[in-house]
C-alpha cells in the first residue's frame, strides 16, 4: 500500500531555504541547457569535424564519471553552501572566458577542450552537494514532494533552455549562448548568499579515509545490499543516451516534417517527466521503491519497442513519448530518493557518486554503441533494441528479491 503524502506541494512554498536552493539550481540549469546546446555549435563552427564534436562530449560525460574522486570533498565540508559561493562564481568565469576567446578568434581545440574539462569538474561538485540538498532542507520523508516540485520546474527551465541556446545559435551566435551561462551562473550564486545548507559532519577522518568509508556500503554484506541497484542501474545506463537519440532517428526518417516532430517528440517527452513526477510527490511510494523501479523499466521498454510503429501518427507518437517520459523519470526519480531516503546526509555525496561510476561509465559506452546501431538500422529496429535492454534492466530487478524490497 502507497503511504499517504507527509504534506502538499504548497507546503513547499513555506520553506525559504527549499525554495533558495531551487531558484539558484534552476538557474543554473538553465544555463546548463544553453551551454549544451551552443557549445556543440560552437565545436562544430570552430573545428568541421564532427569527431571533434564527439571528442568535446567525450571529455565532458568522462569528467562526470570522475565525480567520486569529488564528493568525500564534499561530504567533508558541513556548509555546503560553501562549495555553492565556489563553483557557481568560477563556472561564470570560465563560461565568459569560453565565449571572449571564441569571439577573438583565440580559441583553439586544446583551449577548448581545457574550458571544457574546467566546467565539467564544477559540475561534478554541484552535482554531489545536489545529492544531498534536498534531504538536508525536507527532510527523507518528503523527498518524492520535492523532486515532483523541483521536476516541474526544471522541465519548464529545460525546454526554455534549449529554446533560448537554438534561438542565440541561429540568430546571434554560440558566443552570446557562453556569455547568457556566464549570467545565469552569475544568478545563481546570489540567490544561494542567503541559503543555509549545513550537515553535522561525521567522525574526523583523513581524506583516504572518507574515500573508502563511501565504498564501504558498496559491500555486497551491507545492509542494504546495493548490488542489485548498481546491476539494474548498469543495464538502464546504458541507454541512458537512447531518448534523444531515438526522438531525432524517428523525426527524421518517419515524419514528413522532421523539425515540427523533434519539437513536439521532444516536449512530450518532457512533460510527461514532469507529469509522473508531481503524482510520485502526491503518492509519497516510500515503501514500494523497488516495485516501482521494475514497473518503470518494464512499462518503458515495452512502449519504447511500440512507440516507433506509430509513426506518421503525430498524436499516437506524443502519446506514446508521454509515457516514456513518465516511465523514464519514475525510474530515476525513485532511484536517488531512495538513496537520499535511506542513508546519512554526511555520506550522500559519496554513495551517489559512487554508484555513477557505474552508470555514468555505462552510459558513456552506450552512447557510442547506440550512435553506431543508429546509422546500421531503421528506427523501428532501434526501438526494438532500446525496448529489449530496458526490459531486461526491469526483469533483472525483478530476479532480485533484495531488489524487490527496496524501501525507506
């Protein structure tokens, strides 16, 4: 049975410290999602090559990977509003230094590839202390209230994001897109001055320590045994590149307006995210995490095999990329809430980045794997493929009986 919900999402309104770190995140992430979009322009106009393209998001999807070496940093460190005033500040630099130097006609590849890799490790510390932001200012049991929350904003913020980085490529230039991140960073740190964001530090203990401490609840003894996630987790990494992927495979081969349907395509997909995650915060599933998990998968790996079927139909597909969205989003949110649900706030950091060397390593290696099918196969065939492995990920977990009971 679904636990009833601790609280409603105007409830959240009431919590400033909440609402601080959600208006400083957005903003940022919002310029993240113009920087994603103008940065590969920029490679793009800078280079002609298309592998260098490749190259650039290669060094930006490896650094992720990295991020363990980062969060015993930032478990260690009880103010993590201190790394926020840190990072956000530097990215702003490093972003404006990114569009000077491509507007001098200065930037070359290894400068590029330099900026890149700089922003990159920002955003692995940003990342950790996220892990660990909502538990610190909810609470574990309003976790699902918050990501629904924070989700609707951020679905919001991304289309706006890309529709704002497109709009600066096409009509001003990927310069312009470097210098709106540099702002929105810029933004972000001031609306983190006033956040307090402090969590009671653990036992005093070398860094090597720490290091190791996070890998501890990575035993296979541990309780609870995170095995079975990192397996799971593995499998659906894989095709974590597969949505977008897909989405343009299918505008542009089974549409006959491919712009008009990787716009729609692509929206659906988001708003159906966001939709499965304001229902998540109202239903509060603490105690069914694993069932949700295996429904998640297993209901997008079926619709990802049939989705690809129903074009021409414009409305069929919206539907079916809604659900996709939905599922997808269930799987991740329920995820990292129950990673921040279950464990220590001075250990969250670490555990989450631990796991995502697992998934961030899959991913990486799925991209290419994926962008290699993509060019030898329909988008029907494609489809099919993505569906099977998000299926087995679902039939894994299900296998699993610790997997099954995962709850906090």
């Amino acid at each position: 049975m679904l636990e009833t919900s601790p609280g409603r999402y105007r409830d959240l309104l009431h919590n400033r410290g909440f609402l601080l770190w959600v208006s400083s995140s957005e903003a940022a992430n919002i310029g993240y999602a113009v920087y994603e979009i103008t940065v590969l322009w920029l490679t793009y106009h800078l280079t002609s090559s298309f592998f260098l393209v490749g190259v650039v998001l290669f060094v930006e999807y490896g650094i992720y990977t990295l991020t363990f070496l980062f969060a015993p940093l930032v478990d260690r460190i009880a103010n993590k509003q201190r790394i926020l005033l840190l990072c956000y500040p530097l990215a702003a630099v490093t972003a404006a230094s990114l569009g000077i130097a491509y507007s001098q006609g200065s930037l070359g590849v290894p400068l590029l590839l330099l900026l890149v890799g700089i922003l990159a490790v920002f955003w692995d510390l940003l990342w950790a202390v996220a892990q660990v932001a909502p538990r610190l200012l909810v609470g574990a049991d309003r976790l699902f209230l918050a990501s629904g929350f924070s989700g609707a904003i951020g679905g919001a913020n991304q289309i706006a994001g890309y529709s704002i980085g497109g709009a600066l490529v096409l009509f001003v230039g990927p310069a312009e897109g470097a210098y709106l991140y540099a702002g929105l960073l810029a933004l972000a740190t001031a609306l983190c001055v006033p956040l307090t964001l402090s969590s009671k530090p653990g036992a005093p203990s070398s860094f090597l320590q720490d290091f190791r401490a996070g890998w501890q609840y990575f035993r296979r003894r541990a309780e609870p045994s995170l095995w079975p996630l990192i397996v799971v987790s593995t499998i659906a990494g894989f095709f974590t590149a597969s949505p977008g992927l897909l989405i343009l495979d299918s505008s542009n081969t089974l549409f006959p307006d491919p712009a008009l349907a990787y716009g729609i395509l692509f929206t659906a997909d988001v708003v159906g995210g966001v939709v499965a995650g304001l229902i998540l915060g109202r239903l509060n599933p603490r105690t069914r995490i694993g069932g949700l998990l295996i429904g998640a998968l297993i209901v997008a790996g079926g619709v990802m095999i049939i989705t690809p079927y129903a074009a021409p139909s414009l409305l069929l597909s919206v539907v079916g990329w809604f659900v996709l969205g939905a599922g997808l989003t269930i799987h991740l949110t329920a995820k990292y809430n129950f990673l921040q649900g279950k464990f220590p706030p001075h250990a969250l950091a670490r555990i989450a980045s631990n796991l995502f060397v697992f998934t961030g390593a899959a991913a990486t290696a799925g991209a290419i794997v994926l962008g290699a099918v993509a060019t030898q196969v329909s988008a029907i065939e494609l489809g099919a493929f993505i569906g099977l492995g998000l299926l087995t990920a679902g039939l894994a977990g299900l296998a699993s009986s610790g997997f099954r009971r995962l709850s906090y």
